[in-house]
C-alpha cells in the first residue's frame, strides 16, 4: 500500500539482523515516517540531526502491522509449498522421465 502512494520514492524490508538504522544512513531520506511508538524524542533529534531530513511521527492506524502481515503471508505460502511442492516435483519428474 505504501508504495502505491504519491511522493514516495522508496519503500524496504529492514531485517534484523540488520545495524540499527543501517538503512536509515544508506538511504538518508529527505522525510522518514514512523509511528509513535517507534522511537524515543531522543532518537528523533539524533536521526534528523545525523541521518535524515526531518521525521514525521504518526499515529499508529492499524491495529496489524503491514510487517506482521507479510510475515502472516510468508508463513502461509510455506505451509502450502511445503503441502504441494514434493507432489508437484514428483509429478515433473515423471513426466520428463517418462518422454524420454
């Protein structure tokens, strides 16, 4: 949804693993949106002094993260991919084996 809407150039995944705010200096955003609960008033002064431009603070509209929801997603696809793979695999190589 975050993509789609007008003014933003770029939108990413953060992995954990990841250096705090690795991203953040990489991309140096003009604008970095968060919710309230993201970062304490001390972060913010240190992120907009050494990192970005200015970051707007929001309040948090959802009551699922869009992160909890693509991790929701990603765990279903495996589900069916772990159900559906070997039989399709299998069937695939029956086939090819079987024109030969």
């Amino acid at each position: 949804m975050v993509t789609h809407q007008r003014g933003v150039n770029l939108v990413t995944l953060k992995y954990p693993e990841h250096e705090r705010w690795a991203l953040i200096r990489a991309v140096q955003p003009d604008v970095l949106v968060a919710t309230e609960d993201t970062y304490s008033a001390e972060e913010i002064v240190d992120l907009e002094t050494n990192h970005c431009g200015r970051v707007e603070v929001l309040r948090r509209m959802a009551t699922i993260s869009t992160s909890a929801r693509l991790r929701t997603s990603y765990f279903e696809l495996a589900t069916v991919l772990a159900e559906r793979l070997p039989n399709f695999v299998r069937e695939v190589v029956t086939e090819v084996a079987g024109v030969r």
